[in-house]
C-alpha cells in the first residue's frame, strides 16, 4: 500500500482542497554495500581532515561555500535560519496555463494528489483542468525547500510534477555542438527517407514494453548465487562503429522495419491508422519548419 509523503492543502481563490501527495514513480535500482571480504563486515566511513588525516568531530565541523580555489566564506545555520521557507502546509495555485507552454524539460519528480477529506472540490478542480486543457502552476514547501509545481488532470486524478527553476534549465546555446544546426544543408530524398523509416515505426507507446534489463539480470544473478547455482555471463563483443552511407543506411532500415511489420499486421493497422490520422498536421508542420528555415537564410544574407 502506498503511503503519502506529504499533506496540505491546495488553495486558490477562496478555495481550499485538502489532499495527499504520493510518490508517482517507484525507484527500483539496484544497490550494494561496501563489505570487508574478510568478515563480511560492513564498511563505514568517519569525517576527517583532509590535510592532516585526523577525524573531526561534529562539534568542529561548519559550513564553507567555495568562491575560489582554497578559499572559503564560512555560513553559520542562525544566519540561514531568516531565508528558510516557511512550511505553510499549501499549495498556492497562483495562474493557469495551457499545457503546451511547458517545456517538458523542466519537469522534475511526479505525484499523484488525492482528496485527504470529502472528494467532491478535488473532482470539480480535476474536472476543471481537464475540461479547460489547462495546467494549473502553484508553490509549496516540503522538507524546508520551496518548490514550483504544474498540476494537471489526468483520467480524474490530479497529478502534480515539480518543475525546474528557469535558471537551472541549461541553455541550448551553451552547448557548441548545437549551433549552426539550421544551416546545415540535407537532401529532400534523405527527408523524405528518414520520414518513411519513422512512419514505419509509429505505434501507440506502451510504457510496459520497456525494462530496466540490467537491473533484471542483476537480481536474477542475485537470486541464482544465493541459491547456489553458477550462471554464465555471455561476452558481449564490442562492436566498430562503421562509416556507412546514410541514404543506404535509411533504405536498409526502412525495409527491416517494413519485413517486421509485416509479421504483426494488426499492429501495423493501427500505427496507419494513427499516422493517417496525423498526416496534415505532420505536412503542415514540415511547411512550417521550411518557411522558418527559408525566412532565416534570406535574413542572413540582407544582414
């Protein structure tokens, strides 16, 4: 049974709706501890000093933020305590927004909200999401650290993501490897290929498909040693990347992807379906881009 990690209220306007937050997503990675072979002991680590190796103890020990090699401005907790978020127990809904205005970069950790009293101002606020296709932005305090979270409806249920601050995003222009990107010149039948080899794959996306497989052969050698059996790790050979013409390479994935299709026909149905079902708005999209990029190149060259 999942258990809420926080409480409070979402308010807004005049309105207050107590609620639950869960966890969304249940981490499941795979973890060790340190041992000493010799007795099986588990390792642990004391606080020393780095410069003559003795341990320091708790009473010694004060904060320093680094602003150049070596030197350090030393914090004291009272002098932090002033700027601590107050834990007011709320979610403060202060604007809507439509959904599409959210880069899904900055969404963070996701939680479902449930009513943590009469369900009936949950449903109306869930209703009311849904049916206006609106993403309400709110703040909060948990664990003395605020947060800026996007609530959104989603089959009934409020589902709540902490969202990234502006400043944390990293900006694409930061990174050299994406400038000049709009510039580069690609052949409209290599377009037209890498199109045909991604509506060959369209299907509807089944979360379930997917498996962290490390983490599954790990604790399957796991149980296998504690029971005592041996299994064989089969070498995996690493492979050369080669230099391949991308045209050739587009044809060769399109038809493997065309031949296994063609052994799930009904699967295959419903992808067309659903690429017909896109297709004008794929066009007018790619008309879109081609405008943008052409509008681009001629304000280059008045420039």
């Amino acid at each position: 049974m999942a258990r809420p990690v926080w409480s409070g209220t979402i308010s807004f306007g005049l309105v207050a709706i107590p609620v639950k937050l869960y966890h969304a997503v249940r981490r499941q990675s795979v973890s060790f501890n340190q041992l000493d072979e010799r007795n099986m002991a588990r390792i642990r680590y004391r606080k020393v000093n780095a410069e003559t190796g003795d341990e320091v103890g708790e009473d010694h020990i004060v904060r320093g933020y680094e602003i150049a090699k070596g030197r350090y401005v030393v914090v004291d907790p009272d002098e932090l305590e002033p700027f601590m978020p107050v834990a007011t127990k709320m979610i403060d809904l202060q604007e809507f927004v439509d959904l599409s205005e959210i880069d899904p970069v900055y969404y963070e950790t996701a939680y479902y909200l449930a009513p943590d009293g009469p369900p009936k101002p949950y449903v109306l606020l869930a209703r009311a999401l849904e049916s206006s296709a609106r993403v309400a932005i709110g703040r909060f305090v948990m664990r003395n650290k605020q947060y800026t979270a996007a609530i959104r409806a989603e089959d009934g249920r409020l589902v709540m993501s902490q969202l990234a601050y502006a400043d944390e995003v990293v900006d694409p222009t930061d990174i050299d490897e994406l400038h000049g990107l709009d510039d580069i010149e690609v052949d409209d039948r290599e377009v037209t290929m890498a199109e045909s080899l991604v509506d060959s794959l369209v299907a509807t996306f089944e979360p379930g498909k997917y498996h962290d497989e490390y983490r599954e052969q790990v604790m399957a050698l796991i149980r296998a040693k504690a029971e005592g059996e041996e299994l064989t790790t089969p070498e995996v050979a690493a492979e050369k990347p080669k230099v391949v013409d991308i045209m050739a390479a587009l044809e060769a994935s399109v038809e493997a992807a065309k031949a296994a299709r063609s052994r799930h026909p009904a699967k295959k149905a419903a992808a067309k379906k659903g690429a017909t079902k896109n297709a004008a708005a794929k066009k007018a999209t790619t008309k879109k881009i081609a405008a943008k990029k052409a509008a681009k190149r001629q304000a280059a060259k008045s420039a």
